[in-house]
C-alpha cells in the first residue's frame, strides 16, 4: 500500500492532496496568491483529519518541484522536506509541467484525438513563460524551457500539429498565439496537488526518491527581486 501526501505550490494554486493506491482520497486547495505561507500546514492537517489518518502512516511525501513561483517552491519545498525529516520519510520530486499534462489526459477534460500535444504554460514575467511540450500518453517531446512568446513561436510543431495550450501562461498568450488554426486553448485550468497522483505513485513503487538534505527545487531561472521605485 502506498499512501502518499502531494503538495503543489509552484503557481497561484496552493494544493494539498492525499492519495491511496494512485486514488485521491483527500484535497484541500485554494488558488489565489500569496497565501501559501500562511495555508500550507493548515492544508496538511486538515487532509490527513478528513481521511482519518495520522500523519505517521504516511509513506512518501511528493512535491511539485518546478519550475514556477521562487516563493511558492520554497514554500512547498520545504514543508515537503521538514515532513520528510520529522517522520523519516521519501521525498518524490515531480516536475511541474509534467503534473499540468497529466492534470488534461487524466481528467480528460478534452475530447480531442490522441494526437494532440499538450502545453502547459506557467506565467513567468511579462511575454515569458516556462513551459514544455507533452503528447497525450504524457511523454515529453520539447524540454522544459523558458520561452518569450510572440507569434511565431511554437511554428515549427503548429505546421502539422494541433496543440492544446494551457495553465496561466496560456491565458496571456492567447492573444499572441491565436492567430495559429491549429492552436487551441483550454481555459479555467487551475494547477491541483491531485494531479501529482499517478506519478507519485509510479516514482513511489520505482524508488525514485531525491537526496533529501541536498534537494533544491527546479527554479529553471534565477530569482531577480523587484526595485520599488523611490518616490
């Protein structure tokens, strides 16, 4: 039996998920920004008292680990990793992209062919994005990247493909990218902790599991800290 926490903070959501077995057995969440300092513990708590399990008989801990919010990994990262020291536990680190992919396929929120691909996109700072490329069986065809998008961007794989974009990046490029026949859009997507299941589950019983002293989250970008402006 694998009884699993998940803990998305990488974007606006805040999500902490319970899953048994590869199913979701507990979900607290709330998508709004700035708050995950102040809602991550309360978050775990509260799953672990709905499904009525005490927090020892956890067996692994996953973390969305990036890329995403400077803050919001650091957050999340070290909630994962202050569970895992206290009960002595795994660490699963799941890329958050690829989390978002599995988010569409799993849910099936899309009645397209099979041969869609799928970008997620996680809002980064002005035209840029962090983002990657996924077919529907979730394998990952272009690597992670930071991307500045305008309106030739992804032309090579719009050519002969019909994409599926998605997650906040995809909100502020809509206008950009519309212009494509073959760019579609999936809107109202929220990031969940509950879309970590299937592969927390697949890392857990293949003994992927991360240095836990030494794991740093995927920043893909170094942090810049904003200048007020002096008045």
């Amino acid at each position: 039996m694998a009884l699993i926490l998940q803990i998305e903070t990488a974007t606006t959501s805040c999500s902490v998920a319970l899953a048994r077995d590869g199913s979701l057995i507990a979900l607290k969440e709330v998508n709004e920004r700035n708050v995950h300092a102040e809602v991550i513990t309360k978050f775990i708590e509260e799953v672990n008292t709905v499904a009525g399990i005490d927090i020892t008989d956890l067996d692994a801990i996953a973390i969305s680990c990036g890329p995403g919010s400077y803050t919001g990994l650091r957050i999340g990262v070290s909630a994962a990793k202050g569970l895992c020291f206290a009960l002595d536990k795994p660490l699963i680190a799941i890329n958050t992209l690829e989390a978002m992919a599995y988010g569409v396929i799993d849910g099936d929120k899309t009645n397209f062919s099979d041969s869609l691909l799928l970008c997620p996109m996680i809002d980064a700072r002005r035209m840029e994005v962090f983002t990657a490329i996924f077919n529907r069986d979730g394998a990952q065809l272009k690597p992670t990247a930071a991307e500045i998008i305008d309106e030739n961007s992804f032309n090579d794989l719009l050519k002969d493909n019909k994409i599926l974009f998605f997650g906040d990046g995809a909100e502020k490029c809509k206008g950009v990218l519309s212009n494509q026949p073959n760019a579609l859009f999936l809107t109202g997507f929220i990031n969940s902790a509950a879309f970590l299941t299937r592969i927390a589950l697949a890392k857990f019983h293949g003994k992927h599991f991360e240095n836990v002293s030494a794991f740093e989250p995927f920043y893909l970008k170094d942090f810049i800290a904003g200048v007020k402006a002096v008045k």
